[in-house]
C-alpha cells in the first residue's frame, strides 16, 4: 500500500523587542534566573497587561511578507492550562481572531516548487523555563522569558515530505531575519518549531490519526525527527495496527521519538477573551506604514542575483538563504566585480569555514573588503588560484589581509619565463619515460610535469604559463 505524508508546522518566534509584550522588563537572554521579571509578568494579583505596540509592529510585517490577509481587529484571548513555568495558569495568546490568515509561501524541493498555506499568524507572551537538575531529582523555574513576545506561524497541511518541511522552515527563517524582526537563533530557543504528522492512503483525501513532534532545535533534527516517524507511522498501518495521536519528544542521541503526553485539543484550553486587554484596532495608515518599511525579502533578492548578476539558481539560493551572508556578497562585490566568481568562492569556501568554525557571518575575521583584495590578486596573477586558498586559509587564521600574508610567506606567484623554463628543462631532463609516452600521444602525462613544477616551486608557478613552457619545450623534443 502507497502513503501519502501529511505535515502541518507550528512555528514559534520570539520578536526582537527590547520589552516584553505586556510589561517593561528587558528580553535580553542570559540574565540571571529570575532577574527580568516583575509583578506583571509574575502574574500577581490586581496587575493589568499593557499591549506594547513594537510587537504588533513586528507582527504586522510578518503577516504582510508572507501574503497574509490582515485582521484590522484582533484581540487577545487566555489559554488556560497549569504548569510550573506559567504563573498566572493561563497564557495571554489569540485564537478566533488572529492578527494576520490565510498567508502562503513558496518553497522549492529538489527542483519543485510548491506553495505552502499558512492557517495564521497570532501574537502571545511566551512561558518561563523549567530548569532540570543534573544530579538531583529537582527542577527550578525560571521565569525571566516569561512575557517575551512571540508570534505563532501555523501552516497548513500542505507539506508533503520531511524535505519540503525543511525548505519551509528555512524560509520562514529567512523571513524573520530579513524583517530584522527575530534573531532566530534555534539554540537559544529564539525559533522554534513543533511538527504534526500523519499518513493516509494515497489518492484519499480524509487524514490519518496525527502525532505532534517537540524538541527539535535545528532544520537537520526536524527533517530527521519527521523522517523517523514517517517511517515509524507506515510500519504501524502495514502491520495493520491504529497509530495513537499524542504529542512525542525527539531524542538526537537516540535519534527516535519518546512519547511525552497524549495531546491536548483546543477545547481543553478553554479559550475565552482576555477581559484586561481591549481588542486591537488596526488602520489603513498602519498597514502601509508597514508595507512601506519592508526591506527587500529573500525571493526578491533571489530572482535579483539570478537575473541581474547572473549567478546560478542554486548558488544565489545559498547566499540569499541568509540576509548577512547576502550583505557580506554585495559589499564584497563593490571591490571586486566578478559576481559570479566571488558568489563561488563564498558559496563554497566562506560557507565551509562558517560550518567547520559553528560561527556566523558577523563574527567572521575575513572582511567583505579583505576577501575582494585576495580575489583581485589572483586575478591580476599576482598569485595562483591554489596559493588563493592556502592565503585565504591563513587569513581565517590569522585575521591579517591577503597582502600581508603573500608578503610574509613569500607567495607571490613566479611568472618570470626565465626562471621557469630551468625548471621545466629540468624535470623533462629527469622524466624521460614520461616524455616518451606524452611523444607517444599520451598528453595526459602533462598534469605529471605541471604537478612537479609546482612541487619544486612550492605551488608559486604561474599554471597557465607552465602549460605553455612544457608544451614548447616537448615540442622541440619530438
């Protein structure tokens, strides 16, 4: 029997405010436990909720940039349910009436684009943290994140594959980053998603039971936490079993689920109108203010780099993915126009440093303008495509600019003829077996005499002009 995977995301995004969303104290993250809190966000008795406004701000942008219709009234409701790190016993969050619905986004898979819907976009305060000892059976609260602004991204059951979940994931990321509205910073829990799977018949329309996927914090263990239990799903159904809706906990050690609770529908929340807070009104002005605030965002840069400097879909994918990665290209390139070689070596060598490193593009020691320079020098022939690397390498290292490591490692690339062809007529000298088969029409031994040069030059031999010499002095010999 063929099934078809069904996977809806709930994605939650702390808003880059200064203040929380009802009350005054910082969101900054790393304080002390239980040191950015007060009466309001402890939920005291008597205290009211003040609306900050930066929130609905940033809430507004979201739901314009991912083609959402906005809700010119909106209003906030109390999600009732009991648990250590919510003090009040309730969550002010919005559910009949959202900030922004019916949104959607483009991502592309494997080559294939697909659409994805987004259900809605609601505003809410985050909960606090339970902290779980290491060696006694105890947990501590901390309360400091409790208020921190969140947005709730709900998409539809469009996604069809643990792949296209991925994309989804990384472009809604993408999003929030180009707003500047969310660090997204996973690790710190800044962005974080929950997953809902299920399986049906293929060619039916009427979903299979579903389960609901934590714990995942970053785009690798989503894919992979929805992989296994897409597999985990299909082996039930198979074998003729019922799988059970319930909310499972992904664990990257093991890497398999854990169940953690059966799941909770909205009705056990018993959702009702936060009588503090009055509903929020949202006026033309506002909407366009908004709209005119938007920076460029990540398909229109995409389709930019593709159409105007010409660089190849994927590879402009791989730059715009992220807006400073994007940024560090485009200041590169006002010192060195060759867009499509700079977006290659970024794409490949700068990406690969960031990974191997586990650091960004902000905290990268090579300068946009200290990249051009080493890109200009190779150019001009000043040194060689591989010394270009090995300089590069040096430069991670180091912090010190292209210039001076040439200079201190004596690297400048030997493109004197003279000086050159003595070590060509050598290494022909010392190889007549090699001569007598490139004679013979074996010219693949040429990369034989060109790799021993480079080897007696250590790698500072001009390539281009070394192909000339051995060419012309072969010649000669035959």
């Amino acid at each position: 029997m063929q099934f078809e995977t069904v996977i809806g995301l709930e994605v939650h995004a702390q808003l880059k405010t200064a203040s929380k969303i009802f009350c005054g104290c910082s969101t900054s993250f790393g304080a002390g436990p239980n040191t950015h809190v007060c009466p309001v966000c402890l939920g005291m008795p008597g205290v009211l909720p003040v609306l900050n406004r930066r929130v609905v701000d940033f809430a507004l942008k979201m739901g314009i940039a991912t083609n959402c219709q906005i809700n010119r009234r909106n209003q906030f409701a109390r999600k009732n349910y009991f648990y250590p790190d919510l003090p009040k016993g309730y969550q002010i969050s919005q559910f009949e009436f959202p900030i922004a619905e019916h949104g959607w986004i483009e991502v592309e898979t494997d080559g294939n684009a697909s659409r994805i819907g987004i259900t809605r976009i609601h505003m809410e305060e985050d909960a606090g943290k339970l902290v779980h000892s290491e060696h006694e059976p105890e947990s501590y609260v901390d309360l400091n994140r409790t208020g921190v602004p969140l947005i709730e991204i709900v998409s539809e059951p469009d996604i069809r594959s643990p792949a296209e979940a991925a994309a989804y994931l990384r472009r809604l990321h993408a999003i929030l980053r180009y707003l500047d509205i969310c660090d997204g910073n996973m690790q710190e829990g800044s962005f974080r998603c929950d997953a809902n799977i299920s399986l049906r018949p293929a060619g039916t329309d009427e979903f299979g039971t579903r389960t609901e996927l934590k714990n995942m914090n970053s785009f690798r263990n989503v894919q992979k936490a929805l992989e296994y239990e897409e597999r985990r799903q299909r082996d039930i159904l198979l074998d003729g079993g019922e799988v059970v809706q319930e909310t499972l906990l992904w664990d990257p050690d093991a890497n398999r689920t854990v169940s953690m609770r059966g799941k909770e529908e909205a009705h056990d929340y018993r959702y009702f109108p936060d009588p503090d807070l009055v509903w929020v009104e949202i006026d033309d002005e506002w909407i366009e203010a908004a709209k005119s605030s938007l920076p460029e965002l990540p398909e229109e840069r995409l389709q930019r780099f593709i159409s105007d400097l010409g660089l190849p879909a994927d590879t402009a994918a791989v730059l715009t993915g992220d807006r400073e990665l994007a940024d560090y290209f485009e200041s590169a390139l006002e010192k060195f126009n060759n867009p499509r070689k700079l977006a290659n070596w970024i794409a490949s060598e700068v990406v690969r440093e960031l990974k191997e490193s586990e650091r960004d593009i902000a905290s990268f020691p090579v300068a946009p303008a200290a990249l051009a320079e080493l890109l200009v020098m190779e150019d001009k022939g000043t040194i060689s495509g591989k010394i270009a690397k090995t300089v590069f390498a040096e430069m991670v290292e180091s912090g010190k600019d292209a210039a001076t490591v040439v200079k201190e490692k004596n690297l400048v690339q030997v493109s004197d003829e003279g000086e050159l062809l003595a070590a060509v007529r050598e290494i022909l000298d010392a190889s007549p077996d090699q001569v007598a088969q490139y004679l013979d029409g074996k010219t693949k031994v040429m990369g034989f005499f060109v790799g021993q040069l480079m080897k007696k030059t250590r790698g500072r031999a001009n390539p281009k002009l070394a192909n000339e010499l051995f060419a012309k002095e072969l010649a000669a010999r035959k």
